[in-house]
C-alpha cells in the first residue's frame, strides 16, 4: 500500500519530484566524480551554457617589463582576448519507459534507484569519449627515442612541459595530466610496485615524476599529455522527468543533457606511441 502510496502522491500533488530532484543530483554528482573528463577540462568559462555556448580562456603567461615601463607609457600592458567559444552542439537524452505496474510495486524513488548508476555510466562514457577524441584530434604526436617506457613517458611529459610560445613560458608539472591506456597503465603500474617504499610515505602510480596519471579506457594512443584545461567541455543537464507515455498506462523517466567539446590549448597536448618495457636489458 505505501508504494501505491508514492505513485499516488506523485499524481496528485507532486511530492515524489523531490526524489527527482535527489536522484538527479547524485547522478550529477557522481558524473562530476567519475569522468576524467570532467576532473581536468576547463573551468575559466563565461556566459551562460543554457545559452548554447560560452567563451573559455586559455592559460597564458604574464610577461615582465622593467620597472617605470607602465608609468612611461600611460597604461599597463593589455590582456590579450585568447577566449575561445564553445558552442554546446551535442544535444542527448536518456529515455526510459517504465510499466505502470513496476511504479505501483517500487515507486518512483525505487526505479530511479536502480536505473542510477546506469545513467551515470552512460554521461560518463558519452563525456569522456568525446574528450579524448578531441584530445587526439587537436594535440601533437610526440616521436619518442627512448627504449623504456619510464623514459618514454618522461619524454612525454617534457614534450608539453617545455612549450615556449606567445602564450606560455613552459608549463609546471602540477598543472599536466597523463593519461594512459590500461596496457601502459599496467606495466607503469606493475614497475612501480617493484620499488622500495620511501621513508616518507611510499610510492603512488597515481602520481609519475610529479604529474598526476589517469588509466584510461576511452583514448586510442598509448599515452597522452596535456596542460588541465588544455579542453573545454561544458555541460548541461536537464533534472530528471516522469510523465504518462500518451494512450497507455507506462511512464518515461527522462534525463536530457547537452554538451560541447572544444580544445583551447591544443599546443598543451601531446600523445606518443610507447612500448612496455620498463628497464632496460
């Protein structure tokens, strides 16, 4: 009865929308934790993604001038307008049709329950494999000389840290990202775990030579490196809806997102082909 109970004040007054809005939230919450994707693109966005786009800005490096420069010259040097528009152009939806009779034995609260983690899945990988798509597409193939993959990745890593341009002077280790497909991954990992502990605190494949690793199912090269928020990728969802299909007696439980993928530094990302052999002969 108190299940018939909870579709019935869904009907009448509307009360169940507030576990809507709560299962919405946590799906939303645990995108935000669960995707690479959204853990390191770009945040430096301005306008409003309802719109359907929004301006990002890139990371530049402030150059110095000799002391009384600006007071000579009446102003200050200008900042350079590097924004970037991205425009959210990927419009998806989750749909799902749900027999009256399994509202009547399990609630709306209980269906939504157990479709949750699939829906957080599934933004999940629709994010994370336009994101990495896009890193391979705007970054720059890296052609590495060493022969193990230590010494590899680390050529890698210096590829993007190095960069010199009008917009950056290098670019600090604290502030790049590796990701790794989970065969590199593996074998990055399965060395590590061969050595010794240090006295302060042992050793974390999550960290490489200061630059936090990722593995990661959703790119196709062997590793890629780039600057956090190298890309951006804004997105926004719609909260959760329950409606009658029209002429039958089943409901729809609807979860509409939109999103754009865009790389605003494509000269801070790098990829490279890399073997698996982490010592040498």
């Amino acid at each position: 009865m108190a299940k018939t109970d909870t579709l019935s004040l869904y009907l009448s007054n509307g009360s169940t929308k507030d576990k809507l809005a709560e299962a919405y939230a946590e799906v939303v919450d645990m995108v935000q934790k669960g995707a690479i994707s959204q853990q390191i693109k770009n945040t430096a966005l301005s306008g409003d993604p309802e719109s359907g786009s929004v301006e990002v800005r890139r990371l530049m490096t402030s150059a110095s001038q000799a002391y009384g420069t600006a007071r000579k010259a009446g102003a200050g040097d200008a900042v350079k307008n590097n924004g970037v528009t991205v425009n959210l152009n990927q419009d998806k939806e989750i749909v799902e049709e749900v027999a009256q009779k399994d509202l009547l034995f399990y609630g709306v609260d209980g269906i939504l329950e157990s479709r949750k983690v699939n829906h957080e899945k599934a933004m999940i990988r629709e994010l994370d494999s336009a994101f990495f798509t896009e890193a391979e597409s705007a970054g720059t193939e890296v052609t590495v000389t060493e022969s193990t993959l230590v010494g590899q990745l680390e050529e890698l890593i210096q590829a993007v840290e190095t960069v010199k341009n009008d917009n950056v002077d290098g670019v600090d280790r604290d502030m790049l990202v590796l990701t790794l497909t989970p065969a590199t991954y593996g074998a990055l990992r399965n060395y590590i775990d061969t050595l010794p502990n240090p006295v302060d605190g042992g050793v974390d494949v999550k960290m490489f030579h200061d630059v936090r690793v990722f593995s990661n199912t959703r790119q196709t090269e062997d590793a890629i490196c780039m600057a956090v928020g190298a890309i951006a990728q804004p997105v926004v969802a719609k909260p959760y809806e329950a409606e009658r299909i029209p002429l039958s007696n089943d409901y729809a439980i609807e979860l509409y997102y939109s999103f754009g993928t865009k790389a605003v530094m494509p000269d801070l990302i790098a990829y490279a082909d890399v073997g698996t052999v982490v010592v040498s002969a």
